[in-house]
C-alpha cells in the first residue's frame, strides 16, 4: 500500500542519521561552498556478472569539475562491495564539499 511505502522510506531515511559521514570534495569550507549529499540506498534486478549467475556489486561515484571530465576529477568514492547477489543493499551515505560555479 502506499502508505507502507511511505514508511519504508521514512525509515531508509532515519537510518543514515547515526551513520557517521566522511565529507569528500575541496578540502576546506569556504562562504562559496555547498555540501552535496547522495545516498545510495540498493540495486534491483542487477545484471549477471559471473558464471555463477550472481554479482558482486558496488557503487562508484566520481565528483568532476565543471559539466565534463575535461576539467578534471576532484573525488572518486565507492560503496563496498556486497558479494554474490543481484539485489544489494548499501544504505550509504556520502558527503561532498563543492564549489558553486
């Protein structure tokens, strides 16, 4: 129902309260910076990786400078890796200091 729904996500939500965050991205806090958070909570249905017919799965976030690569990679992060499945959980929750450009 949709309202069971609602409650799984307010629940996905109060969970990463008490995850402590490491903050990524240009190192200091400057009046022109803002903090980017992404949560990355699971994968469905992922496809089949091994001959075995699961996965190993994990998230790999890269921060670039400016809307292309050209410009340069200022963070690269990644969630652990959950073994031998297609449908993962992460909960995981990570902190970015940018510049606003």
């Amino acid at each position: 129902s949709r309202d069971h729904t609602m409650m799984q996500r307010m629940s996905h939500r109060k969970s990463f309260s008490s995850t402590p965050v490491t903050t990524y991205g240009h190192p200091r806090f400057e009046p022109s910076t803002r903090l980017l958070r992404v949560i990355v909570v699971r994968g469905e249905r992922l496809a089949k990786k091994d001959i075995f017919g699961a996965s190993d799965p994990y998230v790999r976030i890269r921060l670039l400078r400016g809307r292309t690569h050209a410009l340069g990679q200022v963070e690269a992060v990644r969630t652990q890796t959950v073994k031998k499945t297609l449908n993962p959980v992460w909960n995981a929750s990570f902190l970015f200091r940018v510049k606003r450009e």
